[in-house]
C-alpha cells in the first residue's frame, strides 16, 4: 500500500511591553489549496507573519481544520521561560513578540504523511550574517527545541519541518553551535531508541548504523561528512516502505509519525552541522 493511500485509509515570544499579560489566542484567516496552508497574521503593536505549511500528502485539509492561532506573549511569564532549554542563552526577542499554535481539532479527521514543512517570514526581524536567530517549536506546554533546516536574507525567514504538531516562536539561541550539534544528536539517537518497536528491526540496525557513523565524524570534526552521513539517513527512512516504519500522523493523536519526526530531527541536525563547518 503507497504511503498516500495508507494515509487515506487511516484517516501559532515574546513581549510587547514588560509586565503585560500574555493576550488571548486569535484565529488566523487561512487560505488552503491542495497540500498547502498559508497564513497572514497581523497582532497588535504591526507584529506580523507570513506563514506557510506544506504537507507531502494530506487528507481532510481545510481551514476549520488545521487549527491555527496566533497571540502575543509576556516574556515575564515564567510558565514559558521555564519551556526554553537554556535560560541563560536563549533569548526572547521583544522585536517580534508573537507565538504560533497549530493544533488541529481531535475530531476532524485531519491526516498528513511524512514531514510538514513550516515556513515563517516577518518583516519585524532581520536577517545578518551569523545571526542567532532561530526557529523553535514545542508540544502544548512542552519543552521548546530547535527546529531551524533553513534561514533566508533579508527580512527574517526561516524553515523548519515536523512529524506532528506544536506551537512556534523565533529566538535568539547564543548557544555555542558545538552545543547546540550535539544536543541534535541526542535528540535524534534518543528519538531513535524511543521508536525502536515501531520500526523494522533490520530497517532499525541500518539507521542506528548510520547514527554511529555521524556521532564518530562529530567526534573527528568532519562536520561536512558527517552532514553527508545524516542526509543518508533521512533517505533510508523516506525511501522505507511504510509498513517498516510508520508515517502518518491524524488528529485522533493516536498513532505516532516515526518517520516524519525522525527526518525532522534529521533535517535541523544538518543545518547545525554546516553551521559547524
């Protein structure tokens, strides 16, 4: 069975002034055509975004939904500082006080497949050479991670890809860039192990390999190879059959999309990597 028709069958940091309150969600217009999503969003103070999200395959995609809101955020509320990974060096940006949920309805019947691909561009940033800027993501009330795969010139732009849903934000990450490609390494072997009975076990000894081989080209500071080496493992996950290995995610939230999330994590670790280099 293809991956669409597996799919087929199973059918929105900040801070506008210090001291104000995190303000109420708001619905954001969408225009939805085929496999694609775009969103203007326009908040309070001229904070806006253009905001783009791009399935492989969908079933069931319409604007009512996807699930898409946006708010402006208190960068004094400790229930979202305490969801970055390093207080100490990451930081809010006052300049672009927006963050995006995209959670759609349990009862939809929303499905995708593979990777969503999320594309933000705002005018209230912008992009330098060597910027820390950074595109974060985290599940509802969960930790916010890293999930940059591009950045573009000019005004601020930046790609990230996921398996499954959460909420978005751009940050200013100080980390030292070794820190950071080793965090992404963890994270993706963790993620790997985690989903060790959901893959075919010889499916899963070829990508654990691959993971070796990346974690020993760290080590030799061959970060050009070792990006090499994660492109290779992205490309055994997408071209696995997905009986080995599962790729759908659905608004019941009661599969897990394996193979998406590992590509997504894949995906940032590279674009770590040549930043290394």
């Amino acid at each position: 069975m293809s991956a669409f028709k597996a799919l087929a069958f199973s059918v929105t940091v900040l801070l506008l002034s210090l001291g104000s309150p995190a303000s109420k969600a708001d619905p954001v217009e969408l225009t939805v055509q085929g496999n694609k999503v775009e969103a203007v969003i326009n908040l309070t103070g001229n904070v806006s975004a253009d905001l783009t999200l791009t399935f492989e395959n969908s079933v069931g995609l319409t604007a009512d939904n996807i699930g898409i809101t946006s708010e402006l955020i208190n960068i004094t509320d400790l229930s979202l500082l305490n969801r970055l990974p390093d207080t100490l060096n990451i930081n809010l940006l006052a300049a672009f006080p927006m963050l995006i949920t995209i959670e759609p309805p349990s009862n939809k019947g929303f499905a995708f497949s593979g990777l969503a691909t999320v594309d933000i561009h705002t005018h209230n940033l912008e992009y330098l050479p060597g910027t820390p800027l950074r595109f974060f993501k985290a599940p509802l009330n969960g930790q916010f991670e890293d999930i940059t795969a591009t950045m573009g010139s000019g005004s601020y732009r930046a790609r990230g890809t996921t398996g499954k849903f959460s909420q978005f934000l751009i940050v200013a990450d100080l980390r030292p860039v070794l820190t950071v490609v080793n965090t992404k390494y963890n994270r993706l072997s963790n993620k790997l192990s985690a989903f060790s009975t959901q893959i075919d076990p010889i499916l899963y000894t070829d990508l654990s390999s691959k993971l070796t081989e990346v974690q020993q080209l760290i080590t030799q500071q061959n970060y050009i190879q070792a990006s090499n080496k994660v492109d290779d493992f992205s490309r055994i996950i997408e071209q696995a059959d997905p009986a080995d290995i599962p790729n759908v995610w659905r608004s019941s939230r009661d599969i897990d999309n394996v193979a998406g999330e590992l590509v997504a994590y894949a995906n940032t670790l590279r674009f770590s990597l040549r930043l290394a280099n």
